[in-house]
C-alpha cells in the first residue's frame, strides 16, 4: 500500500511551483510512475471561461459577475482577473475533493496550488467571498476531507522580493495585475504542518544546480519511499541501473 495519493507542490505565486512540477513529471515518466497533473490555474481558467458572458468593448475584455478574461489562448495562457473569492475558492475546495475520491490503485495526483494571504478587496473595493488563498485553509480542507495523511505537501519558500523579479523577468503567463493584487508576503503554512507529510523547499535563490538537487533529494528520500512498495521500487532502481 503506498502512503500518498497526492503531492501537492504549494507556494507563492513565482516561489518555482511550476519548474518543480514539471522537473518530478519529467521524473515520474522516466520511472514509470502513472499520475495525472492537476493546476489550481487551469482550474481558475475554467471558472473564468464559465462566468465571462458579456464582451465589454471599451475595456476590450470578456466580463462576468466574479471575473473578467483580458486575453484569451491556451490552457495555462490565458490572462483573467476574478473580482471575489467565488471562483478561486470553489476551484480549490474541488481540488481536495477529487483527491479525496482516490485510491491506491488510482493514479498518482500531481498537484500545483498557489498559496498566499487571504484577499478582502478587489481593485480598491470589499467584496464577498473572500479569496482564502491562505495555506490554513489548505490544511483544514484536508482535513475535513479525511485524507490529510495521504497527501505529501511540499511548500515551496521564496522571498517577495525574489518572486517580484522573477515575475518581471520570466515569460509569464499569469497577468500583471493579477500578480500585484494577489501574491503580496504572508498566507504560508506557518507551522500548520510537520511530520513525515510535510517538506519545506526552500527556493530563495534562483541557482538551477541548487534547486535539482533539493528536488532530486525530496524525490529520492521521501517520494519514492510513499508512493512505491518495496517491489517497485527496486524494479526502479534496477531500470536506474
């Protein structure tokens, strides 16, 4: 029986979810390891496509009740603003909840989630929901849904002022504004977490032999060992060989 069903790779906006998500996908088709990716991005983008009904010419941009999309394209490209919590929180929640429907023969979730401070206002205005983008509200999702043990979290640890110029100088896909309002300092985990299902990473640099191997430590010492029994993982390291 493997201890995880998921690995959730959460952090601030820019701390380097994605480059680590990719980096362990890359690893896991390597390995032979089946997953499947999930983005609590893309699942934004689906709530923005569903709430934009109304083309407002003068702002050139698409608008709904809770968002408005201000370039549309690709999965993963699309550039949006949401104007409350509504979308954001109902992505999340849904996250955990498919998570919560897996099992041990299911494949492995490979999980990105953006974490930061909770947010009130919306373009200089107090709007209900709230956006709970605060990492608590992670760990109590989870364990409402019962599978907190199942999930391996790692946060991945980066300053504001890093993230602010690696936003400014990266090929970003997440729109300027959005950026601004959204991932400001604050909304970690804070010590919600600890124990043998939770791993800080700490990415306060931008050195890309330092970042593989922390990855490639976490990898080897602590996802192997949760997701694969004994068998498998010897049958890994024979392919390694």
């Amino acid at each position: 029986m493997r201890k995880y069903n998921a690995i959730i790779i959460a952090g601030s906006w820019a701390a380097g979810k994605t480059t680590l998500a990719l980096l362990y996908g890359d690893q896991f088709k390597r390995d032979g390891i089946p997953f499947t990716f999930d983005s609590d991005r893309l699942q934004f983008e689906q709530g923005v496509l569903g709430d934009v009904t109304n083309y407002n010419k003068d702002q050139k941009r698409w608008e709904g009740p809770h968002s408005y999309l201000t370039k549309d394209g690709n999965p993963g490209s699309r550039q949006f603003m949401i104007r409350d919590g509504t979308i954001a929180n109902q992505a999340h929640m849904s996250m955990i909840a498919e998570i919560a429907q897996l099992t041990d023969g299911d494949p492995l979730r490979l999980v990105e989630y953006a974490i930061g401070p909770d947010i009130h206002e919306f373009e200089n205005e107090r709007r209900e929901p709230p956006f709970l983008q605060a990492g608590r509200h992670l760990v109590d999702w989870l364990n409402q849904s019962g599978i907190l043990d199942k999930v391996l979290l790692i946060e991945m640890i980066s300053s504001l002022q890093l993230r602010f110029q690696r936003q400014r100088v990266r090929d970003s896909k997440t729109d300027q504004a959005a950026f601004e309002a959204f991932a400001g300092g604050g909304g970690g985990l804070n010590g919600e977490l600890s124990g043998d299902n939770y791993v800080r990473f700490e990415n306060d640099h931008n050195d890309a032999r330092s970042f593989r191997i922390q990855a490639a430590s976490i990898y080897r010492d602590i996802i192997l060992p949760g997701i694969q029994g004994e068998g498998n993982q010897r049958s890994i390291e024979r392919r390694r060989r």
